[in-house]
C-alpha cells in the first residue's frame, strides 16, 4: 500500500476519505517533524454522519510513529461501508 499525504483540512483536523475500510487491517502513523513541546497528534475513525469520532491511537515527539490495528473488519458498522 502507497502512503497516504494528501489530506482535505476541515477546521483543526486533516481528513481523508479510505475506501473499503474493512480490508485495512493496521495504520502506520508517523510524524515528518517534531511537534510543538506537550502536543501529540491523534489518529480517530467516524462513519456517516460524522457525528462522533473513534479514537484509534497517538504520537508524539517521545513516540514519533506506531502501527495501530484498527479492527475494522470486525466492525460491522465500517463493514457497511465498503463499496
């Protein structure tokens, strides 16, 4: 799989859409460049209509990347999703 770089900013949060989510199965997050002293970025789901979000995991300076399982194949509410 090709790393994903191209996200669609909406207020404080970069975005993107995944097609057939339930065939990902773990998401490598990692930072490019330090963060800002006390800040960690944080990977969350949500599903039409975007109301909640799922928190999936979080980096830091200290913890600069991680693979996070997302169990989305399990999820019968992303397996509905797929197209």
């Amino acid at each position: 799989m090709l790393p994903i770089t191209q996200f669609e900013q909406i207020n404080n949060m970069l975005v993107y859409d995944l097609y057939n989510p339930s065939v990902v199965s773990s998401i490598t997050f990692f930072l490019n460049s330090a963060l800002p002293d006390n800040i960690a970025a944080v990977l969350n789901y949500s599903i039409p209509p975007y109301n909640h979000l799922q928190f999936i995991g979080a980096i830091a300076n200290t913890r600069p990347s991680d693979i996070f399982s997302t169990k989305f194949g399990l999820n019968p509410d992303v397996n509905s999703l797929d197209s």
